[in-house]
C-alpha cells in the first residue's frame, strides 16, 4: 500500500478522538534538534469543516483485536485497514514539520495483537523520532490499556502527554459495548502515569538533568450519548478522576452512529448531542477554574443540564438567594459565581477597586459581560438602570427545569 493512502485511512480512523490539544509546557529543542513547544500550545491549522487542528494526529494502525462495539476501527466492521511502520511515520511527521504543517505528533493506535506488542511498536516510533531525528516537538500519545507498566513508562519519557481512554462512565455500559476491556485495565494506568509524574517532578527538582516523564500531564476521554448515563453521573465521574487521577483533561466525545448494533441508538432515528457534549464542558471548566463541585450543578431531581441555560446561569438562576453581588465589596469566591465574571475579570475587580469606586462602565472595560452579569451584581448597593427579567420567568421559558431528557435505566459510574 502507497504511504500515502495509509495517511489517507489512518487519519480518517482517528477522527474520532477528540483529545487534542495544546501542549501546555514550554520545551526547545538542543542544537541540531527540530522543532519545539511552547507554553502557548502548538500552532494551528484548519480543516474544511472549520476544525482547529494544532497535530499530526493519526493512528499507527486500524488493525483491532478488540470488537467495542461504539468504535469505526472494530474488529468486525469492514473497512479499509493499514498500519504504519515506526520509519514510515517518522518520515512523515519530519516531513509535515519541515513544511510547517504541525508543530507536533497526536499518537493512538488499535490493538494490534495484545497491548504489550502495540505498546512496543509506539516506543519505537517516538523513540526514533527523539534520538535519530531529534525531533523536539510536543507528543501526545495513547497509552494502551493493559500493557506493561515498564513499556508504559517507556512510553512516558518519550511523550510529553500521556492519556488512558475511560471512553464509557460505567461498569455495566464497558461490559456491554466493550466486553475485551476492563476498569481495572484503565484505572491502573493512570494511577501508575499519575505516581510517574510526581516522581519525575521530584527528581528534576533535585537533579537538573533528570529524565522527565509526562511532562504535560495525563488527559482522558469519555463519549457521551451511546449509552444512558445522566450529566450528573458523568460530571461526578470527571470530578473523582480529577482529584484521584491529577488529571489535566477530560475531553466529552459525541457519540457519531458509527454502527447499526441493537446495543446503540438506531442511526437513523439518533442526532449527536453535540449540545450536551457543550454543556459538559462548560460545566467541566467551573470544576477546574470556578471552584464548583458537581453536587451543586446537578442533583438527583435534576440530573441533566439545560439545554437552553448554561450551566453557571442555571445554577445562580436556582440560587437567586445568593445574589445580588457588590462588586464593590465581594470576594473572589463570591464574584467567580456571578455569571458574566470570569477567572481575569475577577481579579481585575479586585485590582481596580484597590484605586477607586466601581460603575458598570469599568466593569465593562475590566471585561465583564454586562448583558448576562447586571441581573446578578451591583455597584455600590445599586443596579444597572434599563432592561430587567424576572428569573420565575426565565425559569418557566426554559430555565433548569427544562433540562435535557437523557434514557433511562443508566448504569452506576464507576466506582473511584
């Protein structure tokens, strides 16, 4: 098979993993090295449906002994299949480099075989790209459920991120769609690149020079909409995987009917939640940045967000006793609640007023969104004069009791 039409099948097969991301450290390559990272990310190019892609990202191979059953490369669809070998991808990633392309390596790959020789076939990619070709950008690569750990690790001195797929939120939707994979088999990875990477930031603190390993940290990916847990089941998940795993990312993927299984929605009756994917993300970033805990954007009576609110509005509209917020005299806490308030325009807040009185004019040029934040926050005991809206009325047009209706019967999460 001609290179390029490996590139062909081996990208397309890789689209459906949304992970992708910027680099988030700050490396340069040696003398006579190639490429580099920046804390900034990795610079971007667009596809023709308007998607921000900043990697060479590609499969090393579609080839898969695993039949999950939500997956394009699964052993029994029929499709074209193709593997690299670690020289032909090297060449490729230096080449696409060299013409300003990329700027770094989105690795995955099916299991092809078992997972230890996978594993090994990555190893030796990256390990080509570093040494022989002295490539110094930013990769990101897949670890492999199920391999060795030493190979894991050897995965981790060559990447710069490292991610383990949880790809479904509970026990009994893994058995169901994917019955080759086990929690334990995710889990134990994480754990493992979560002690490597503490590990490795100890010894670079004592020694310079020390090997680093994950540099970039680990991230995770969860699909959403193939089977029938809640938004409240999936964000608790997220938050117990944050705070056991240290993780940096969970990425949300909208399941795309890639199969006519009985097991998954009915391709032609099924639209992605692309919305809902959405609304897990904002509700992600107030997890990570705004200091809300999952237990207080859903609950039992409303386990699915809003469709039409997102979910910091949703959350003050059904907390309106905590507002109104004096700019004047609220602390950080307090004003990362008001929606329109962002993590830099609350400290430009608490800079500004240090130098004098606050007027809805300065909040607007410290970056605040007046338009969503005036119904929650005044300035010196008033409110902005003009347009007012009651949040009954809010509430009754579409507010958090009109959240989306997710299937029933979901099963529990996974236990943490």
């Amino acid at each position: 098979m001609e290179l390029m039409d490996k590139l062909t099948i081996l990208t397309d097969s890789a689209k459906y993993d949304a992970a992708c991301t910027s680099s988030g450290l700050d490396r340069r390559a040696r003398a006579g090295g190639l490429g580099s990272t920046m804390a900034a990310g990795c610079c971007h190019s667009f596809s023709a449906d308007g998607r921000c892609i900043t990697l060479l990202k590609v499969l090393m191979s579609n080839c898969c002994v695993y039949d999950c059953q939500y997956c394009v490369n699964r052993r029994s669809n029929d499709l074209p299949r193709a593997t690299f070998t670690p020289r032909e991808l090297c060449e490729l990633t230096i080449g696409f480099y060299r013409r300003n392309y990329i700027e770094g390596l989105f690795l995955s790959s099916a299991v092809v075989r078992d997972p230890n020789y996978t594993t090994e076939r990555m190893v030796e990619t990256l390990s080509l790209l570093r040494k022989d070709y002295g490539f110094a950008g930013y990769i990101h690569a897949k670890a492999i459920p199920g391999a060795d750990p030493l190979l894991t690790r050897r995965l981790g001195t060559l990447a710069d991120r490292l991610s383990v797929n949880i790809e479904l939120p509970s026990q009994r939707s893994l058995s169901l769609l994917a019955p080759d994979k086990h929690k334990e088999d995710i889990f134990t990875p994480m754990a493992q690149i979560r002690d490597g990477i503490q590990i490795s930031r100890q010894e670079i603190a004592r020694y310079r020079h020390a090997p680093s390993f994950a540099p970039a940290g680990q991230s995770t990916q969860m699909i959403i909409g193939a089977t029938p847990e809640s938004d409240r089941q999936i964000l608790t998940l997220s938050q117990k995987l944050y705070q056991k795993y240290r993780l940096k990312r969970v990425f949300y993927s909208a399941y795309m009917p890639v199969s006519d299984s009985k097991l998954l929605p009915a391709p032609r009756d099924f639209q992605p939640p692309l919305l809902r994917e959405h609304r897990l993300y904002q509700a992600d970033w107030l997890l990570r940045f705004y200091h809300f805990r999952a237990e207080e954007l859903l609950d039992e009576k409303q386990p699915n967000f809003n469709p039409l609110v997102d979910p910091k509005c949703a959350w003050a509209l059904a907390h309106m006793d905590y507002f109104p917020v004096d700019a004047q005299t609220a602390d950080y806490e307090q004003l990362l609640r008001v929606p329109g308030i962002g993590v830099t325009s609350a400290r430009r807040i608490l800079t500004a007023r240090r130098w004098g009185t606050l007027t809805f004019a300065v909040l607007k040029s410290l970056g605040v969104v007046l338009k969503r934040a005036q119904y929650f926050l005044t300035c010196g005991g008033k409110m902005l004069e003009g347009l007012r809206v009651s949040p009954d009325g809010v509430l009754r047009s579409g507010g958090p009791g009109a959240a989306y209706a997710g299937p029933a019967r979901p099963g529990a999460a996974f236990p943490l």
